[in-house]
C-alpha cells in the first residue's frame, strides 16, 4: 500500500472513485467545490485528498480508498466547533492553522469519511501513517468531522486509540421516520401541546398566503437556481455572515446531483420570497441552505422543517438531518442524537489539554441529551 496526497479530486478520477451510496461524499458533489471556486486557498480550503493505493501495478496503482480532506487556514464552514482550541495555541505562542480537516465542505451531516473497504489493519496503518505525516508536514493536526461509521465497533476505537486520535461528541437534532403515512399519523405521536402548536404555525402560514413549490435538481432551470443563490446571500448578508457558496455552486448541482437534490421555494402568488435547499438518499433528508427575501412568522419552520418531514414521509425516507444546532427542533418533533468527531493532536502537551477538556465536555453533553430526552416532544420515547 502507498499513501498519496492528491490536491485535486481530477488527479484521482471519477472512474476510480470508490462506489459510495452517500450522495455527500460522491466524487461529483466534491468536485463542484473545487470546480466552483468555493474550495480553493485564497478561500482557506487548499483541497488534499488522502489516498491509499494497492501497487499492483507499479506505474498504475489501484486506489483502494480515499478519505476527502482540506489542509484549513480557519474553521469556518466545519461545525465542529474549535475556535477555543485555536485561541490555546495562540495563547501558546503555537501555530493552530494550518490543519488537516477530513470532511465535507460546510455541510455538517453525518457520512462515511473513509470511502472504499479497508481491513482493520490496513485502516490502523494508514492512520499512523496519515498522523506522522501531519506532524512531519507542520499541521497542527489532522481532524475527522461527521463521521458516522468510526465508532461502529470496539475495534475501530482500538483503532482510533492507537492512532492517537481522540474522540469529541457533540449534539444534532434528527427527525426519524416509524412508518409514518402522512404527516398528520406524526402528529398524533407527539403530546398534545407539541401537536398543537405545530397545527397552529403551519395555519399561519397558509393563512398568510405561502405556498410552496419542489424542484428537482434535475428540472431546475438556470433562473431558479440563481434565485435561490440570492435569497441564500442576501440572508447572509443581513447576519453579517460570511455565503462561503458561490453561484457556480448553485448552477453546478444540477449536473453534480441531479437525482439527489431538492429546491423548495416559498411564494406569495406568483412572486417566490424564500427558499430552501436539501438533499437525499435512498434513506436519508439532509436539510442544509436556505434563505428569505421577507420575513414571516412561521415561515422558516415550514419551510425547513414540517415541508422535509413530508417529503420523507412520501419518499419513505427514514432520517432526517436538518443541519447543525437547534434546540428548537426539539419542540418540532425532531430527537437529540449524539454526533462524533475524531482529533489529532500534533503538539503533545497541547494534544493532552486538549482531551481532557473534551473528556469534561462530553459529560456536559450526556447530561444535556439525557435532559432532552425527558423533554421529547413525543408521547412515548421512540
């Protein structure tokens, strides 16, 4: 086996990309970041792919997995919150950028990081080779974000040990399907207060006049798409933040993922005034952009929440993952589920600071799940 860094997903090759049924790690979704412009170095994103090859052939070896990776000169666009542990570097006179972050670009949903089948021992080996080779190439460290299938077994946390990775656990909101056949049979598993607060926000909704439209990736046309970038922007741009998506990205995703993206656009009449972006799986919703011209009591609930639980009701779509955050989805029938990440530290006496705090703030996120919980909207915990 030979690791080899590749700092463009063109280097590996659409034809050698190994077979994935995660639409987030597919080569077409990461290539339109880098074709895009959104990853790119001026942007903080210098796109480093970690490949492990077979020599078969000594002058065409076989690719026998990639992890999509990004040396990071920031932590936007992560979720994995580490601003604090870049503050301690500083304050240390150490250098916290540059990292390495294996993720996918500002999408903070749960997918296989390793693509491709690796046996136990050949994934302890490429770790150790990876984290020498951060240490050895000066990064601070190497950081492997939503992950969701390292922690499947009590050897891969052997795994993770040894490679001298720790793991972090924060908290999403997830919504989860029981053979719901309509929206209205999910209601009547909440309690009542729940449900009728949700009949309520959704009658204000049509009663102040919205109605809503799905697009397809693949139908959307040119002009839909650059709607759509315009309320994602100007949303951003009224909370000072910082639209890391460009249009490119937007027009992209009709070739990128055409069976596997969904536009939903909010109007009044005829005029559309917001909108909101997802994705899917054969199994999955993943809830991710979206974006207002107006604001509407109700409006960004309807359009990112209760329109996603019906469109995985009717696909019969099992999770639904609407992004990163939110207390308030609780209330709305979504469910506290537990998240990893996986870190390594290059610096040893930074790395062991490092773990014990995230050792003290896991227990404070049990405790908060185990608070939630006891608050789920439902009538019986699912």
């Amino acid at each position: 086996m030979i690791f080899i860094p590749q700092t463009s997903i063109s280097n590996i090759g659409c034809e050698n990309w190994p077979d994935t049924t995660n639409p987030l790690v597919s080569y077409e979704f990461l290539k339109l970041f880098e074709t895009s412009g959104v990853v790119t170095p001026d942007n903080g994103w210098q796109a480093l792919h970690l490949c492990l090859y077979e020599e078969k052939n000594a002058t065409n070896p076989t690719l026998k997995a990639v992890i999509p990776s990004y040396i990071k000169s920031h932590s936007y666009g992560e979720y994995v919150f580490d601003w604090a542990w870049a503050d301690f570097y500083h304050r240390r006179g150490l250098d916290y950028y540059p990292k390495l972050l294996s993720a996918t670009p500002v999408t903070p949903c749960l997918a296989p990081k390793i693509i491709g089948a690796l046996s136990f021992e050949e994934q302890q080996s490429w770790f150790e080779t990876i984290c020498d080779w951060c240490e050895q190439s000066q990064l601070s460290g190497w950081h492997i974000n939503f992950d969701d299938q390292m922690s499947d077994s009590l050897k891969q946390l052997t795994l993770i040990k040894d490679a001298a990775l720790f793991e972090r656990t924060d908290l999403q909101f997830h919504w989860h399907n029981q053979g719901f056949q309509d929206f209205e049979e999910f209601l009547m598993c909440l309690k009542p207060k729940k449900r009728k607060n949700i009949r309520q926000e959704r009658a204000k909704v049509q009663q102040a006049g919205w109605s809503f439209e799905r697009v397809k990736a693949k139908d959307a046309t040119k002009e839909q798409w650059l709607l759509f970038y315009q309320l994602y922007s100007h949303t951003f741009a009224k909370k000072s933040g910082w639209a890391q998506l460009n249009k490119e990205f937007f027009l992209g995703l009709s070739k990128a993922l055409p069976d596997n993206c969904l536009l939903l656009f909010a109007r009044k009449g005829d005029t559309v005034l917001a909108g909101a972006l997802f994705f899917y799986s054969n199994s999955h919703l993943y809830g991710r952009y979206w974006g207002a011209f107006e604001d509407s009591s109700g409006l960004h609930f309807e359009t990112c929440y209760y329109q996603g639980i019906e469109f995985a009701i009717e696909n019969k779509l099992r999770v639904f993952e609407p992004g990163a955050q939110g207390e308030h989805k609780l209330a709305r029938g979504f469910e506290p589920i537990l998240t990893k990440s996986y870190h390594h530290i290059s610096d040893q006496e930074s790395r062991v600071a490092i773990e014990q705090s995230v050792i003290s703030e896991k227990q404070l996120i049990l405790q908060r799940r185990q608070y939630y919980i006891k608050h789920s909207a439902y009538k019986k915990q699912l």
